[in-house]
C-alpha cells in the first residue's frame, strides 16, 4: 500500500455548535431549561464545567421523556 503525499491542500474549517447552545450564562436561581433525553450525558458534562467556569452550581435531572438542568447557587 502506498499512501500519496498532497502538498497546498487547505485546511477544511471545522464546523462547531454554537458556543451558547444552551442558556448557562443566562441563568437565575431557580430556573431551569429542558434538553432532550438523547442529550442527557452532554448536558451533565457541560452542568459541570460551565458550574465551575461561572462559579455557579447546577442540578441536572431526568424527568419522563427530557432532562432539566436547574440553577440552584
């Protein structure tokens, strides 16, 4: 197998999500916003890094069919 070497290719730009997909910044005490259930791992992970990034704290919860992410410091 031999594998061709291209020279002056451009990069491809890589497409990300929108940094503020989801409201973290926006957040009072007590309010809350729902993803869907297929996002339930994502959700958790992101609860955790925007908390310590904001300084603030989050409660990610599943209910039936949709995960709900709390502000609650």
């Amino acid at each position: 197998m031999s594998i061709k070497i291209e020279k002056n290719v451009p990069i491809t730009k890589r497409i990300y999500q929108k940094r503020n997909a989801y409201p973290f910044r926006s957040l009072e005490i007590g309010d809350s916003f729902t993803v869907p259930l297929e996002e339930e791992k994502r959700i958790r992970t992101l609860a955790s890094v925007w908390g310590k990034k904001l300084k603030k704290r989050f409660i990610v919860s599943r209910e039936e069919e949709e995960v709900r992410v709390w502000r609650v410091e």
